[in-house]
C-alpha cells in the first residue's frame, strides 16, 4: 500500500510539471503560413429536428443571458409616454432606434410581432428569440415595460381563428416572449388576454388587451369572389368566458384613463380586410358594452393594416368622443394610398410608422396627444384629445 502511494504522487507530480505542449498548427496554416480565421460562436439551430420549418436564416439566433432576464410588469409606475405597433419582420430595417427616441414607460404590441406563420412551435420560439436579442429592442425593453398580444402570423397562419390546431403552443410562444411569470394565472387560463393598471391615485390608466384569434370563429369567403369576406352574423370575435371578462375590466375599472388593445381595428368598418367589422353583431355587441359599462375616458389602439389612421365615433350614451388609433407596419405597408373610411380624423399615412401616446393630466383629467411617427422618428401626424 506505502508503494503504491508513493508510486501515484510520484505520478501526479511528473503529470504537474510536464511540460506544456504547443498546439498544432491548423493545416491551413501549415500549407501556407496563415492563421485559421477566428470561430464564429456557435449558434442554436431551433429547426433542426423540424417537419416544417423556415429557413435554416430564420432558425438561427446567438444565445443572450441578458435578453431572457425577466422582468415583471411594475404597475406602480405611472405612463407618460406609451408606445405600440405591429407587422414587424425580423428580416428587414425595424425603427427601435427611434422608438427608443420617445423614452417610453411602456410598449404594447398588437400582434405580427414576427412573421412565422408556421405550426412548429420550436421555429416560431426561435423567430421571437431573435427578435429579443436584437441590440435596440434590448435597449427598449430595458428602459420600457412589454406588454401586447399575437394576431395572425405569430399565432402561426394567415388569418388564423379558433380551429388552429397550434394555439395553444402559439400562446405558450407569446407568454415567454413576454416573460409572463410562469405562475401568473394568465399562463393557466385559455387565450392570451390580459389586463394591467398602471400608476396611482386619480392619475391610473388601465391598459385591457384583448385576444381576437384564440376564440374568433372562421370569416366567410363571398363565394361571388367581388370581396374577400361576407359578414359572419352568427360568429364569435372573443368567445363568452372573454366577454365577461372584458365587461368586468370596464364596468369595475378605477382608472381616470381606459386604453383597450384590439389586433384588427374596431371603429373602421368599410375596407375589405379582417376587422371587428367581418361580426357585425360583435362589433355592436363591443360597442354597446362600451357605452353601458362607461369607463372613463376609453381610448381603442389597433393595429394590422400596415398604414396608420385615427379613427372617431361619437358612440350613442358615451359621454365622449370614441377613437380607435391604428398604427401598423413597422417594417413594412400595404399598396394603395386611399380607401373609404367614413369615420377618419386626419390622414391615412402608408409609410413605415409606430403609434406614440403622450399623455399629461389636468388634475384627474388626461390629455392625450397621438402621434404617428416613422423612420429618423418624423412625426407624420399629431392629434390632442382632451378629455
């Protein structure tokens, strides 16, 4: 036993002062005496093992510990300033530059966050996750609370409703995106609609998100083909769990500043695209809710069109004007650059753009300003709402 002791610490000094050997060259660099270029870090192939995934570019993203630290919702700060948008591509020139620009406390996303339109969950994780690490949207969301919902092609495919057979991974996606706390009774519940109050005393806003996919019936095509939908008078928008939901968010709502969040516009009913519009008995049911509930001063952001246009009603039993705010394509827009819309204020701006509140109060009365801006953050339209 002493011998064979002796033996191993003899061993495991030689192993200590052995001396180092020097690496071997690269075999490039042995042919022709050049150093091998530096190893690009590795990079996580989410689609990998996927039946139908995007392309190997769109499943590709550089792991980043800071951009998954969580961050929950501080409803204690008040909101100044508060940013949305929509139809954001990954693959083309995004304006968190500019957004940043504002200094908002919070931004609200109203859907095509990304554009997946895929039914395998680990690409569309992915296509969020590259979204995530991208330098100025860290910076937005280190300054900035994050709150929205999904529409169409992050929910996974084109005017996708209840029959998706993925959605509830795709609300599983949104949630970790958001970085919801895994015990928040919104991961428990079905659909993806949420709620928070912001700030205290008389100077609250009440930001209510609702989720017009998870529970939405199908449109109907016009089988004439001389417009894209006939109206679904029967169909469901937000399903009758979502319904009482919203009613008690309206009708029990403190805030002297109400701002309910819809993917598809609301008030603009006369284009031929998705919209609130496609159930009209949804839409007057919403509406009617509205004006019996009577929050305060209620203010409807939208998005989805890839233009930007602010909307007015004056909404029988409301004592106040009703606007819907519709801010989209903050990569890109539509074609065209008119259509009807009876209830317009201001202009239709087709350029790149993102939604700005700013809001300040007359004692417990806000005062609204919305502002349309694009690229190098230029203002495209401004309009004040006193309430």
């Amino acid at each position: 036993m002493l011998v064979a002791g002796l033996f191993l610490a003899v061993n495991a000094f030689a192993q200590q002062n052995k001396p180092a050997q020097k690496p071997k060259k690269d075999v490039l660099q042995e042919k022709t005496g050049q150093a091998p270029a530096a190893q690009k870090p590795v990079a996580y192939d989410a689609g990998a093992n996927a039946k139908a995934a995007p392309s190997a570019e769109e499943d590709v993203e550089v792991l980043d510990a800071e951009a998954y630290q969580p961050k929950p919702i501080d409803t204690l700060q008040g909101l100044a300033v508060i940013g949305f948008g929509s139809c954001n591509k990954a693959n083309m020139p995004q304006l968190w530059t500019e957004v940043n620009a504002n200094n908002p406390n919070l931004w609200v996303w109203l859907g095509d966050i990304i554009y997946a339109d895929t039914s395998n969950m680990k690409a569309l994780a992915a296509h969020y996750k590259r979204l995530k690490t991208n330098p100025e949207y860290k910076k937005l969301r280190s300054k900035a609370q994050v709150i929205g919902v999904y529409d169409d092609h992050d929910y996974g495919i084109n005017d996708g409703c209840k029959d998706y057979p993925m959605k509830k991974g795709a609300k599983k996606c949104l949630m970790d995106f958001l970085d919801v706390p895994m015990k928040s009774p919104l991961r428990k519940r079905e659909g993806a609609y949420q709620s928070y109050t912001f700030g205290q005393a008389n100077q609250r806003i009440k930001v209510i998100v609702m989720d017009t996919r998870y529970f939405r019936d199908p449109l109907e095509p016009d089988p004439t083909k001389k417009r894209r939908y006939i109206p679904n008078m029967d169909g469901q928008m937000l399903g009758e769990a979502q319904w009482k939901w919203l009613e008690n968010e309206l009708r029990n709502s403190k805030a002297n500043l109400n701002i309910l969040c819809s993917s598809v516009q609301v008030i603009s009913d006369e284009h031929p695209h998705e919209k609130w519009g496609n159930f009209p008995n949804q839409r007057k049911r919403l509406l009617s809710l509205i004006a019996q509930t009577k929050p305060k001063n209620l203010l409807i952001l939208s998005g989805d069109r890839h233009m930007t246009e602010v909307s007015k009603m004056d909404l029988q039993g409301l004592p106040y004007p009703l606007y819907d705010f519709t801010s989209s394509g903050l990569t890109h827009v539509r074609s065209g650059n008119s259509e009807p819309n009876k209830y317009r204020v201001g202009d239709m701006i087709v350029k790149r753009n993102f939604g700005i509140l700013k809001i300040y109060w007359v004692n417990d009365r806000p005062v609204v300003t919305m502002q349309a801006r694009g690229p190098k953050n230029e203002l495209y339209q401004e309009i004040v709402v006193k309430y």
